[in-house]
C-alpha cells in the first residue's frame, strides 16, 4: 500500500491534538483523514469509514480509547490500531498491546515517528 | 534552569524587579560571559576589584585578564581556566543584569555567593544536573513541609523542564504560597488516580493563558475559545503524561490521569494541601497548582 492512497482516523478528545496529527497527517499526503472526539465516536467512524490506520488516544471521555480499541478488534480483527497517549506507562503499554493495539506513540508526537508508523503500515511491518 | 531559579531568588529578595528580568532574559541571548563575573563566581576576585580593573581599562589599552594578572589579583592559571569554562545560564542572567544596570559589580558578588549557600550549590553549578535541580526546587518552594515532598518536587522539577520544551526559557519562578481554593478568569484541571490521588491546575487570566497557547500551538488567538482550552489543556495532558511515566518507570507507582475539565469565571477548592506555583512570563502570570489530595 502506498502512504499516498491510505486512509487515517485520528481519535482524541483534544481538539489541538486532533488538529496537529491531522496537519501531519495532510503533510504526509495521505488520501483522507476522519475526526473523532471520544471512544464511541471511534467506534462509529472505524465502522462507517474502515480507515487503514487509527490514532487512539487513551485518556478520553464517555469511552476511553482502550474500551474503544477493544470493541474495533472484536468487530475487525485486522484493524491497525496505534494507540497515541500521554500516558504511555508500561501497564498501560502491556493492556493496549494485549487486546490489540500495534503500536504505542508517547505525546507529544513527533512527525517523524508519525510517519514511520504510516511506512510500516504500509509495508505490512505493522 | 538554574537562571530562572536564581533570577526568581534575586526577584524575591527585590534586588531586581520583573521588568529587569524580562529586558535581561532577551537581552542575555546576545551576552557574552565576561572575565569579571566568572572570576567573582570563581571566588578569584572581589567585585572591588573587578571594579577597579574596569576603571584601569578605560585608561590602559589592556585585556581585563592581562590587567588583573598585573594588578595581582589573578594568577596567568587562574585566567586561563576561567577562560575555559563553559558559560553557564546562570552568570548569564547576571552579567546581563550588571550589564543593563539592574545589579552592581558588587550587588551581584553578594547575590551569587548568598544564593550559593543557601541552597548548598557548588561552584559548578552548571545545567544538566538533575540532583542539584531537584534540590534546588524543593529549598526554593519549601516542600520539605509537604506530606509528599518527594513527590511535589518530582512534578514541579518535570513542569519547568516542559515549560522550558514547550513554552520558553523567559520565565521567573515566583514563590509558592499554600491555598485551600483558586480562581481566575481560566482554570485547566487534571486529576491524577490511582496509588495516589492528586489535582493539577492552570489558572490564568485571559490574556496570558492566551499566550501560553500561543506559545504551545505555535500560532496566533484572538480570544479565549474551545481551540485555546483544548490548547492549554494538551500542554497539562502532556506534562501530567510525562509525570505519570516517570512515577511508573522510576517509582513503580501505577497512576492514570482524567480528562481535563476546563472552568470560565469560576473557581476550584481542594480538600488538602495545594501549592500554588505562580510562574512570571512577560506575557502575565500563570498559576501552576498541585493538590496531592
């Protein structure tokens, strides 16, 4: 798959993160990037848009990004989860890689571990 | 950081005002660190004597470590290891503070050297020392007084670093005061759960907490809206983040954080000892609060 044709949904319930991930996102040149503010709000978009790729934060309202991350797995085995979190704690690491996240990025995020995350989607890695 | 802890501790004494601060933290990126004030720093030389090879000079076409070596104040050895030291953030802060004429020579020498004992620091206080930060943040805000000292000063030591990362180095730590509630035009909160629980706050007035995003996001606000509070609220998300790894990774201490709740015109109490650490920007002042509850 190319960078070029992927499709990417950011879930945070902080408007500036939402903001800056989706700038980089653009910049990258990905095909389209979906919003959503909290876990419930997640799990509606991964259904209505199978986005390639899913930027989860962790510390949300309503539904939290790992209840979030669980209910996408059970639906679509398959989906590529990166949970995005400021709270990147070992306990926190383990459980999101147990129920099936593919990778953890620390906040604040940099681009260029955003980027290498998009290249390793895209050679099947991740 | 030991330049803005010494520039808040030469501002708590009111031997300089914030003004002087603010004009010297600008106007420190262009200083170069002068023979003078490291030998002062060094112990080497008196500010008396420092003065009188400043007086010589305007008279003899001499360097200042040429001079004073003549003058038998210092040893050739003594300018040449001066000379090579590193110049450090805090001599910076004080040169330009002589330089703008906010410190005398001598103002200056018994400013360092007071400063110097009492937080025990050594001659080489430098950057990059993270017991010495450590400590240097405990004496400043007197947490020794805490129930959870340790645990106060590992979150305020980790809020200057990523002040510094993410807002700026032009700052003055004011001192902390002991408070039962806040409040302020804006309030961030952040509650931390788990082996201990505890409350983090912004407070600020619109026009600095305006800025502060500003600085964060890297762009420009009209007004206080959702896009500065969500703005605000990542930088505590993120300080408050790093904290909790740190707690984790260092201390085995299992924590998580809430979602940040974000109050107008209101204000916010706590059921146990919470400090206020006033930080001074040129843009206003922001109210850090720590609530271990």
């Amino acid at each position: 798959m190319n960078i070029n044709d992927m499709t990417v949904l950011i879930c945070d319930d902080s408007m500036f993160a939402r903001k800056k991930l989706s700038m980089s996102m653009s910049n990258f040149g990905v095909k389209a990037v979906y919003e959503a503010a909290d876990g419930s709000e997640a799990v509606e978009k991964f259904r209505e848009f199978k986005p390639d790729v899913v930027f989860m934060d962790i510390i949300m309202p309503k539904v939290t990004g790992l209840e979030a991350l669980k209910q996408i797995i059970a639906e679509f085995p398959d989906a590529k989860i990166i949970m995005a979190s400021s709270v990147g704690t070992q306990g926190h690491l383990k459980e999101a890689l147990k129920v099936g996240a593919v990778d953890f990025l620390q906040k604040p995020i940099a681009d260029e571990d955003a980027m290498k995350v998009l290249e390793n989607v895209a050679k099947g890695v991740l | 950081m030991f330049a803005q802890f010494f520039g808040g501790y030469l501002f708590n004494r009111k031997l300089c005002t914030a003004e002087d601060l603010t004009q010297a933290f600008e106007a420190k990126k262009h200083t170069r660190l002068r023979l003078g004030v490291l030998a002062i720093n060094a112990g080497l030389m008196t500010a008396e004597q420092v003065e009188h090879v400043n007086i010589t000079q305007q008279s003899v076409d001499k360097r200042f470590g040429d001079l004073a070596v003549e003058l038998g104040y210092v040893t050739a050895d003594d300018v040449e290891k001066l000379l090579a030291q590193q110049p450090t953030d805090y001599l910076l802060l004080g040169q330009t503070l002589v330089n703008n004429g906010a410190l005398t020579n001598a103002e200056f020498e018994k400013a360092i050297n007071d400063y110097k004992a009492e937080n025990q620091l050594a001659d080489d206080i430098s950057d990059n020392q993270n017991e010495k930060l450590h400590n240097l943040i405990k004496e400043f805000y007197h947490f020794d007084s805490a129930e959870n000292a340790r645990i106060c000063t590992d979150y305020v030591t980790l809020l200057f670093k990523d002040i510094i990362r993410f807002i700026g180095d032009d700052f003055t730590p004011l001192e902390a005061s002991i408070v039962n509630s806040v409040n302020a035009e804006n309030i961030v909160v952040q509650k931390i759960k788990g082996s201990y629980d505890a409350t983090l706050c912004v407070c600020a007035d619109n026009a600095p907490y305006i800025a502060i995003a500003e600085r964060f996001a890297k762009e420009s606000f009209a007004e206080v809206d959702d896009f500065v509070n969500a703005t605000v609220g990542e930088f505590l998300n993120v300080n408050d983040g790093l904290f909790i790894v740190n707690e984790s990774n260092e201390n085995g201490v299992e924590l998580t954080l809430t979602p940040q709740e974000f109050i107008k015109n209101g204000s916010v109490s706590f059921t146990s000892t919470a400090f206020r650490i006033p930080v001074s920007f040129p843009f206003g002042t922001i109210d850090f609060i720590i609530a271990n509850e």
